[in-house]
C-alpha cells in the first residue's frame, strides 16, 4: 500500500490524517463524518465557533456541497483552482453542521498539492482541514512542524516537505451581491478586484467578519511586538528581530531573522511561519517584527503579525 492509500483508509475510518498544501499543512478527516470533524476541533483545541475549510479535488464534488455555484464562484474557479483561494459559498444539506458552526454556508477550496489532490482522490471523501497547528498557534509549514505539536494525536502525517506559499489561503465570501474579503492570504486583493471589480474588505463591510478571524492569532509564545519601523532602543532582556529583509540594524538583538535579503514578498510568505518558529525556540523575553510593503501577499503577511503580536502586553501607543 503506498502511503497515499493508507492515509485515504484512515480517512474513510474516520480518522485524523496531516496532509500538506501549498499553502500550509492541513488536519484533515472526512469533511461528512461528524464525528471524525469533532475530533479535529478536540486536537486542535478549536473553538466549536470556528467553521471550517473543506478540501475538494474538483469542481463536480464541490458542487454537491453548495445549494448553487454561482457564475462567478466558476468563473473564480477556473482562474485560481487548484489553489490559495476559499470560496464561502450556500451549503447544501449534505455539509454537517458541525463544519460549518452552524452557518448556512460553507468554506471550499481544490488545494494545489499533489499529496492533498491524491488523498481526497483516493478517500473519495471531501477533506475538512484546519491548519495543522494547536488552536490560536503559529501555522505548520513542514511535517516536523505539525509532528512536535500534533504528532501523537493524529493518525498519519503524509510529508511532502515545505509548503510553497505560506501563509494561508485567502478567504472571500460570495454570499452578498458583492464579494467579501475574510482573510487575506495566497491570492491578493488586487488580482481579486482586477478580475471582479469591487471586493469588500471585511473590517469595512456592513456583514460580520469571518467568525474564527480572531485578534490574537498565529502566535508565538514568546510575546510579539508588530511595529512599521525598528524603535530607538530595546528595553532589558534578550530580543529577537524578523526583519523584512537585509538592512543595517544597530540595535543589541539577541537574535535576527530575516524574512527575504532583497525583500520578496514570495519567499517571505513562504519563510514567515519557520522564522517565527525559530525566534519562539530561542527563549526571548520578546519578538519585534517589522512590517512589510501593504500590497500583494504582503497584506497577508502584515495580517499574520499583527494578530501573532495581538496578545502583546502594552498598547500600540506605547510600543516598545
Ligand atoms: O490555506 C488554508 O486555508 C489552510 C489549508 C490547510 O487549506 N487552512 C486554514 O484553515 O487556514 P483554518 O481553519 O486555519 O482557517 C479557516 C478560515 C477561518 O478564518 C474560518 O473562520 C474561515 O476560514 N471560514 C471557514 N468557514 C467559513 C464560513 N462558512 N464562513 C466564513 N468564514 C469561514
Ligand atoms: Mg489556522
């Protein structure tokens, strides 16, 4: 049995199996067996208010999940699929409630990685999957991520080395008449609103937010401090900086890492979690992390920093 076969058995027999994306490492079970969704949310530690991603391999089995696909879910579709993009869409009968905490809708995607696209193939199932991390954490992006936090709680992890993009993907509502952007991720805004024309940022639009896009989140557990530029100086103890890229710092950190060296939105999506995570391992008394340029995959990187340093003690006023 290869070990595709044998997670898509664990699958089918309800079990919990870690499977990568392009995006980030995913924990998934049979999106249609409520039980095996319950214990997603025990091993994560998730809040029941938290609805989750349901994986498809195509558009034929995401059909049968949606009361409609709308024009524009297919047209979406055909221009990001497989890939970092979530459709919010009408669920039909068939998605439990327990997936969708209970809304009337339902969050898919078709994942581009050949180890998720095989695992739903082979289970025949549609694949509800989190981030493979303990609720509220930092985000795995390789298998040894997800095996230090998860690896005895889970069935399998399948191992398909670092994950392309990242961050995760982005999620857009198409419920309303017009397009709603609940997190920023693997495709940015403005390739969205080149293609739809008018995109609603959820902070600014009149429906609720995505439930589960909490303040503090991604976080590491050395406190963060997210700030545009270095301040003058640090207060006592050990600080770690994650920089955007390669510059001058005269600040005494105790330890630096650094997003991309020229600054590429690309490649610091696709460090941005590992870094975090090697600054976490070094037993700072804190983290400050610089922004990046507001644009492109950029808005889902400030996103991520921003919610990592939510938690911090002080206010933004009297940052560092
Ligand atoms: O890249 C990704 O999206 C990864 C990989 C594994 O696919 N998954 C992921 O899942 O990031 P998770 O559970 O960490 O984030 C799912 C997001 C949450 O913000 C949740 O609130 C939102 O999607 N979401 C899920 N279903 C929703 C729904 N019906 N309406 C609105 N937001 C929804
Ligand atoms: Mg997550």
């Amino acid at each position: 049995m290869t070990e595709i076969e044998k997670a898509a058995r664990v699958i089918q027999e309800g079990g919990l199996v870690a499977f990568p994306t392009e995006t980030v490492y995913g924990l998934g079970a049979d999106a249609l067996n409520p039980m095996a969704v319950a214990r997603i949310f025990e091993v994560k530690q998730r809040p029941q208010f938290d609805p989750l991603i349901v994986h498809v391999a195509d558009l034929r089995q995401a059909e049968i999940l949606v009361k409609r696909l709308p024009s524009r879910a297919v047209q979406l579709a055909e221009a990001f699929w497989p890939g970092p993009l979530t459709l919010v869409l009408e669920k039909s009968s068939l998605v439990p409630d327990l997936v969708t905490a209970s809304l009337p809708t339902v969050a898919l995607r078709i994942p581009d990685h050949p180890l998720a696209l095989g695992l739903i193939r082979e289970s025949g199932r549609p694949i509800a999957a989190p981030s493979a991390n303990p609720f509220g954490g930092v985000s795995p992006t390789t298998a040894s991520h997800v095996r230090e936090s998860l690896g005895d709680k889970i069935e399998m992890i399948l191992d398909g080395g670092p994950c392309r993009v990242g961050v995760e993907s982005t999620v857009l509502s198409l419920v309303g008449d017009t397009p709603v952007l609940l997190r920023p991720g693997g495709v940015s805004l403005e390739y969205l609103q080149s293609l739809l024309g008018e995109v609603w940022l959820a902070k600014h639009s009149p429906i609720p937010q995505a439930p589960g896009q909490l303040p503090s989140h991604y976080a590491p557990s050395t406190p963060l401090r997210f700030l545009d530029r270095l301040p003058t100086h640090l207060p006592p103890g050990r600080w770690g900086l994650l920089s955007p890229k390669n510059g001058e710092i005269f600040l005494a950190f105790s330890a630096v890492e650094v997003l991309s060296p020229q600054g590429h939105l690309q490649e610091s999506a696709a460090r941005l979690f590992a870094c975090l995570r090697n600054l976490d391992a070094l037993g700072l008394d804190g983290i400050i992390a610089l922004s990046v340029p507001e644009e492109g995959l950029g808005r889902a990187i400030n996103d991520r920093l921003q919610r990592a340093g939510a938690d911090s003690a002080q206010p933004p006023s009297s940052r560092v």
